[in-house]
C-alpha cells in the first residue's frame, strides 16, 4: 500500500458546507416532499419496529398489534430499532405507525400523519451523507468544484431525499456507504489502525441495515489476507484483523441472540430459498429476451423503447405480471425444490444452490450480466450520464495507478457483483451509486473546462 499524508480541509469551509446543505435540505423538504402512505416493505419495517417499542421483542404480529410476537431473524434489525427510536422521542410517531399497521388498506384516510420527528431525523442522515461524499471528493481531488458539483448532482437525483420521506432501509444505507466511502479513502491513505476500525464498525451496521453487506465485509478480509500473504506484511495482517474484528464486534451480539433463539449462527434467516428461487428464475431466459433486457430495463424509456421497437414476447416475462420469471417461474422452482427436499425448509436453501446454480454455472453467470446491467441503472438520469463517466475515471486511475480510486470503487464493484448473482437486482439495492457517478460526472466536467481554458486561442 502506498501512503501519502491526509489532507487537511479547512474547518471553515467544512462548516459553511454544513450549513449550506442543511438550508438546502431543508428548503427541499418543505417546497416538495412529504411522507407517503407505507407499504410493502415499509409496513415490515413498521411492524418490527412497533414489536421492539411495546413488547421488546424483534418479532412480527401483522395487525393483530395486541400479541407480543415469537422472535424472528427474517430481517436485519437496524432500521427497525432505528423507527423504535424515533418513536421513543415522538409518541404520535407511535399512534400513526400503530394505525397504519393495523388497518394498511384504508391507513390514507383513517390514520393521522405524524411523521415530523422522523423525516427531521432521516433529513439529518441525508446532511450527513452530503457532507461525507463533499469531503471524499474534497480529499480525493483537491478540488471545491468537483467536490460541490458532485453534490448538486446526488440531490439532484432525487434519491436522497426520495428516501428521506419513506420508512426503509436505504436512508440508513445511503448514510453507512457514505461513511465507508470516505473512511475507506482516510484509511488508505493514513494507515493508521483506527481507520481500519472504523471501516470494519461501520460494515457492522451495514450488516445489520441489510444482511448482504456481511459478504462486503468477508470480501474486505479475503483480499486483506490474500495482500498479506502476497507481500508476508505483517501490518497488512494487522490492519485485517483490525477491520475483521471490529467488524465482528459490532455483529456478534446480533448473531448470538440468533443462535439463541433458532440454533443457528447467523445475521438473517427463514426466506434466502425465496431470493434465490427469483434470481435463478432468470437463468431461464432466452437469448433474444437476454439481449431485450439491455433495452427494457433502461431507465425511463426502456419500457416504450422496447414497445417500439422489440416483439412483445422478447420482454413480456420481464415485466412484473403474473406470468413474469421472478413470480411464475420462481414460485415453481420453489415448489419443485420443496418436493425434492420432502417439504424441509432449512435444507431447501442448499439444493437450490447445488441444483440451479452450482449445476449450471456458465447459465449463471450470463444470466447475472443483464441483471447487473438493470442494477447499476440507479438515480435514472443521472446513471445514464454517470455511467460512462465513472468508467472514464476508472480507466484514468488504472493508468495513472491512483490506487485509492481503485480502492473506493471496490465496495461498489462487490456488491453489483454480489447482487446480480443471488438477487434480482434491482436499481433500488446499488442506490449508493449515485454518489460513484456524482463524483465522476463532477470530475468529467471539471477536467473538460480545465482542458478547455488551456487549450491555444484560435
């Protein structure tokens, strides 16, 4: 690793970013966001929370809010706890969210809409985010315009505060890769122990935001001791077990209340046989649907584009209908692979793996490429012009060796990998990316203008 001396930004402009970002947040809050009514995932989220403020326990009732639930492990807990939190400070949090999850059918008319605390409190997250990514590209360029444009573009994506003003998981996890990007680009370049710390605590609650991330975590330390072995560097050693072992400390108490209560060591259980019934559905497709995907799953007119120009049948079982491959098709290699193992669950996870992906890995694979396509198409228009520029970067650091570009990209690389192999892979699960094609649009514009002012005069 090579080391070079931390860059120091100026607490002044430090302080007038923060209050720049808060006014802007603020403004768009009031001028076009509000919270609407909770569904699917959020209804969830609400539930487990409404378990943890009245019963102290991480457990699903659904509306019958007057039992205090069996524990569960079917979702990591952060969030959850986070939703608790807030109703800790705002009772009427509490009473709206009770409606809400008792009547979810009719909650728009028949519940109250008392979500102040909480959007005041995920608006901070968003703050926290802006002036995390601010001070990575900050570092990382020397440069207050791409680090103020990079800015300006991930509000402008909309995704920030999108997420703001809905009750998932996201809002955490826009704020946590924040955080690991800037650590990570910190970490690098001041080899100093308490970074790699830090890193491994904040891939802790990532994993406990959403349980995926514990493979980003077992990536980290892989390569770390793939580095070590490689160079017999002892503080390369170091540096992992630092990072492994904060990592561990923050998850263990988690993973042991786990194997309490269900006998099994784990972050998450009960629906993995689920996930990938879904994803392997999509090995399934033709080539002439596998080329259609490239153009269906285009943000904001892939949809009319493929109507225009493609055959029907080329895309009809991408769309999210009855007769899709992540509905129809998933639910019968679900069933089928449910009679295999005569109806038990906890040996269903391991024969999907065998039979539909370790059988036919190749099939796997091609089929990961379209999905990982529709993954990294996050922030709509922004991922269209983003994309290409963050390649661009990324050529740039390969062939100017900026090892530290490398590096920040290799959390985002993992997980696109990761996500378009056992998920289905949609834009929602890589939203980090927006700050990844902030920072390289931002740059791309940056280096065109300076290009530009030293070009001869004609």
């Amino acid at each position: 690793m090579q080391r070079s001396d931390l860059s120091v930004i100026p607490k002044r402009e430090a302080v007038a970013f923060l209050a720049v970002a808060t006014i802007t947040v603020a403004l768009l809050q009031t001028l076009f966001y509000y919270v609407p009514t909770p569904s699917l995932d959020a209804l969830r989220y609400i539930d487990y929370a409404l378990n943890i403020h009245e019963h102290g326990v991480f457990g699903l009732s659904g509306r019958y809010r007057d039992i205090v639930p069996a524990p569960s492990n079917n979702n990591s807990p952060l969030y959850p706890a986070f939703l608790a939190f807030a109703m800790l400070i705002d009772p009427s949090l509490q009473e709206t969210l009770r409606c809400v999850a008792s009547r979810p059918d009719i909650a728009v008319n028949a519940c109250s809409s008392s979500y102040r605390v909480l959007v005041l409190l995920q608006n901070t997250f968003v703050i926290g985010s802006l002036f995390l990514l601010w001070a990575t590209a900050r570092i990382l360029f020397q440069r207050r315009s791409i680090a103020a444009i990079a800015c300006i573009l991930a509000l402008a994506s909309t995704k920030l505060l999108f997420f703001a003003n809905h009750l998932l998981t996201e809002v955490l996890i826009l704020f946590q890769f924040a955080a690991l990007m800037f650590v990570l680009v910190v970490a690098y370049r001041s080899q100093k122990h308490r970074h790699f710390v830090i890193a491994g605590l904040i891939v802790g609650l990532m994993t406990l935001t959403r349980p995926e991330y514990l493979y980003l975590g077992y990536s980290f330390i892989l390569v770390g001791a793939g580095i070590a072995c490689a160079l017999r560097s002892k503080r390369v050693t170091i540096l992992t077990g630092c990072f492994g072992l904060s990592l561990l400390f923050v998850i263990s108490p988690w993973i042991a209340r786990n194997h309490h209560h269900f006998d099994r060591p784990v972050v998450t259980g009960g629906y993995s046989d689920v996930i990938i019934s879904q994803r392997t559905a999509y090995n399934r497709m033709s080539f002439i649907e596998w080329s259609a995907a490239f153009i269906y799953w285009l943000p904001g007119y892939g949809e009319s584009l493929a109507a225009k120009f493609l055959a029907p049948s080329s895309y009809a079982k991408l769309r999210p209908s009855p007769d899709s491959y992540v509905i129809l098709d998933s639910k019968e290699i679900f069933s089928s692979g449910l009679a295999a193992v005569d109806g038990d669950r906890e040996r269903l996870t391991g024969y999907l793996l065998k039979t539909e992906i370790l059988n036919h890995p190749i099939k796997h694979v091609i089929a990961g490429i379209p999905l990982a396509w529709r993954g990294i198409l996050t922030g709509k228009y922004l991922a269209i012009v983003g994309l290409p520029c963050a390649l661009i970067l990324l050529v740039n650091a390969i062939r100017h060796r900026r090892s530290e570009l490398l590096i920040l990209a290799a959390p985002a690389l993992t997980m696109i990998i990761l996500y378009s192999m056992i998920s289905v892979s949609v834009p929602r699960y890589n939203v980090y990316l927006i700050y990844y094609y902030a920072i390289a649009t931002a740059w791309v514009i940056i280096s065109l203008a300076d290009s530009r002012n030293q070009s001869p005069p004609q």
